[in-house]
C-alpha cells in the first residue's frame, strides 16, 4: 500500500505530466534502446516510429497518476496491455529496467522541478504499478501454457496455405510445425508473429487478428499490405511478398480481450471498416458454428421446451456491416455472405465509399459514400444489441459516436483502441 503522502505527491504531477507526458516518452525510449538494444527485438518498430508507443505510455503514466489511489479504475486498461504484452513475451525482469529509464527521463525532462521527493514518490508508486502487471501476466502465462495445445513464448509455425481475398489483404494459414493440436481461443484475439527479416538488425513482431473460428486445424491471420503509409509496413510487405507455403513463422499462443460475449442472448451487431473485418470474421464464423441456418421440427421443439441462455443466443439476430473503399479491396465478401446465408437470423451491409464500375454492374454493396448516421440509422434495429467494431480510428470514433446518438449504451458499444488519447472520445480526428 502507498503511503498518503506519496499518493499526494504523485496526484500532484498530473497536469505536467499531461503537459510533458510525449516529451518524458520519447526521452524514455531513446534511453531505454541506447542502454538496451536488445529491447528492440520486442518493441514494434512502426509505433515506435509513428510515435503511437510514446503517446500510449505517456497517456498510461497520466492514467497512473490520476489515479493512483483508485488503482481499481486501471483494471481494464491495465489487462488489455498485458495481453499485448504476454503476446510479446514481456518478462518480470525488464520491468525494473523500465522503471529506471522512466524516472531518469522524468528527471531529465522536468530538470530541478523532479525533486528527490518526487522521483522517490515516482519510484514508489512504479513498483507497486508494475507488480500489478506482473501478477496479472503471470496468470495470463500460466493459462496459456497450461492450456491444451498451449505453450510457452513462441514456436514455430509453418505456413500451409497462402489466399489473396483482396487486392491489399492476403490469409496465411498457419499449422504447428510440430503438428501438435491447437488451443483454442476465444473470437477477436489475435496472435503475435515474429520474423527475422534480411537487413533488419532485429527481430520483427506484430499482432494479427485470428480471423477464423476456433476448431479449425489451422490458424488463419489475414494481412493488409501496408505500402501507402509512411513508413511502410516492413513485415506486412515481406509476407506478402517472401512468405510461401512451407515457410514458418514464430507465433504466440492467442491473447486479446476484444471478444464476442457467446453467452450474453442479445441481437449483434459486427461492424468493420477495412482491414477491421479480420476479427469480425472470427466473430461471425463463430456465431455461424452455434447457429445452424434450419432446425428439424424436433429440435425446434426441444428448444422451445428448454428455453435455456443457449438456446436463446441460437436464435439471436445477426448484422454484418463492412466498410470499404471499393470491392477490388474488400476481402472475404463472398465468404460473408455463404456465412450469412447459412444462418438463420442474420443480414449483412456492405458500404462502399467510391465503388468501381464493376462494382456497380456486381450490385454486391448496399451503400455509396461513408458509413454515416443516416446508414446507421435504416441498419440499426435493436438498439439493446451489442455492437461490436473494428477498424481505423477515426471509423471507431465516428461510429460510436453515432451509435450513441441512435441511443445505444455505452456498456453495449465494443471495441479496441489504441489511439494518440486516454480514449476514443478524446482521439482528434485530422
């Protein structure tokens, strides 16, 4: 437990920390890395580059000290980071090697008004922080290698199936080299790959949404190549262009708590904005694995008599809504719709914002032009659904906002976020 005193002085340092918080991160990490590079073989070198790294843990530090004698209130951000970080592989050891690079770069930043009382504070309130996460990722470990079919850190992985499902988005389907079983996983997590790529001084990682059921011999991840931004995607183009059938991959076993709830009997809603859709897919083949488009009279029966929470999710409407720049990028279109076709309560919605003239002549989309409040508005039906989204920031933001003035609950609004705010509310839209 922190003393009063040092609760007080940490509460204290909130507003330069929201002032200076990106200064002391990007101190913190051009330190962290010259005193160990070897670091840099477990950070993604693209949030680092883009700055997402920096502005994530300054916002986690402002959260920390906001909040330092409600530690309760950080549960949720504290376990969605040590998915992240369980998926990487991130040990108890390098949390002391942190934790005395972050308070060298508040005092380095801060200068003579990071007293000795301060950082002593700091250094306090930090132990107990990172104990949280240690405890926590422990159980996070233990359930995945004790699991059946889990493991440890990473292994190998060969590729046995490699499909374009769009002109930017490539599936690789992945099989346990040592042809052992897989664990299972819950619809929305995802898997960390890590590659050594020719050139790159270090190891290479990067999260990617499961985008199939559980149950299946394979993992399947699906890939956008990301050539437009600045930099580009140096894994997603080196798989896209150098990962073949019969090449491995080091993989970690599924983490993630951006998932369908199967127990809760309510209407869902799954929308996706791009590559977005990868989760959703996960979603939506779930959903169709528990709900059988025709039932024999007997079974309709038995059900009826049963009434069971199972058996209610069974018959729970279904909507699929994609957002999509046209069809040449929209992957797993036709596999949507088989899917949707084969369940029987369920509809999908395709937006496309500037559609081809094939497009047109395919009549295979809904909507022209952006995902907006009115399109919202004639999909949405059941506002006690729950809403599950996916995609760019800026089309999470604009979405929940308009669920929300359709009149959803917040409580019912799902999503992952990891945007330059504290939240998604926060996030500025350029």
């Amino acid at each position: 437990m922190l003393s009063q005193k040092t609760i007080e002085i940490v509460k204290s340092t909130a507003p330069v920390l929201a002032q200076k918080g990106v200064e002391i991160t990007k101190c913190f990490y051009k330190n962290l890395f010259s005193s160990h590079p070897e670091l840099l073989n477990i950070f993604n070198h693209a949030n680092q580059a883009k700055g997402r790294q920096q502005t994530a843990l300054a916002n986690t530090v402002y959260a920390a000290a906001t909040y330092i004698d409600q530690l309760e209130v950080l549960i949720p951000a504290v376990k969605q980071i040590a998915h992240k970080h369980r998926s990487l592989a991130v040990k108890p050891e390098h949390y002391p090697i942190v934790g005395e690079h972050l308070l060298g770069a508040i005092k380095e930043v801060l200068g003579d008004a990071a007293t000795d009382e301060i950082i002593n504070a700091w250094a306090e309130a930090y132990g107990v922080i990172a104990q949280v996460f240690i405890d926590v990722e422990k159980e996070m470990y233990e359930e995945a290698t004790n699991q059946t079919g889990g493991w440890k850190d990473f292994k190998k992985f060969k590729v046995v199936k490699k499909v374009e499902e769009s002109a930017i988005i490539t599936s690789f389907y992945l099989e346990p080299s040592d042809k052992t079983a897989l664990p299972t996983f819950l619809s929305g997590q995802y898997i960390t790959i890590r590659l050594s790529i020719p050139g790159e001084t270090n190891l290479l990682n990067r999260q990617y949404s499961l985008s199939d059921a559980a149950g299946q011999s394979t993992f399947r991840i699906s890939v956008k190549r990301e050539s437009e931004c600045t930099p580009k995607g140096k894994v997603s183009n080196y798989l896209h262009d150098h990962i073949n059938m019969g090449d491995e991959l080091e993989v970690t076993a599924p983490a993630g708590d951006f998932v369908l709830d199967a127990e809760k009997a309510a209407p869902v809603y799954l929308i996706s904005g791009g590559v977005g859709i990868t989760p959703m897919m996960s979603m939506l083949k779930t959903v169709a694995a528990s709900q059988p488009k025709t039932h024999s009279s007997f079974a309709q029966k038995i059900m009826s008599m049963l009434k069971t929470k199972e058996t209610a999710q069974l018959n729970n409407p279904v909507t699929f809504v994609h957002a999509s720049k046209n069809g040449e990028v929209h992957a797993f279109h036709d596999e949507v719709c088989e899917t949707i076709e084969n369940l029987q309560n369920a509809r999908r919605y395709f937006v496309y914002e500037q559609p081809t003239s094939e497009d047109y002549v395919k009549k295979q989309f809904n909507g022209e032009g952006y995902l907006d409040f009115e399109k919202l508005s004639s999909i949405v039906k059941e506002k006690e659904a729950q809403f599950y989204i996916c995609g760019p920031v800026e089309f999470m933001k604009a979405t929940v906002i308009n669920l929300e003035k359709l009149g959803v609950a917040e409580e019912n609004i799902h999503y992952e976020f990891f945007g330059p705010a504290l939240n998604l509310k926060e996030y500025e839209m350029a």
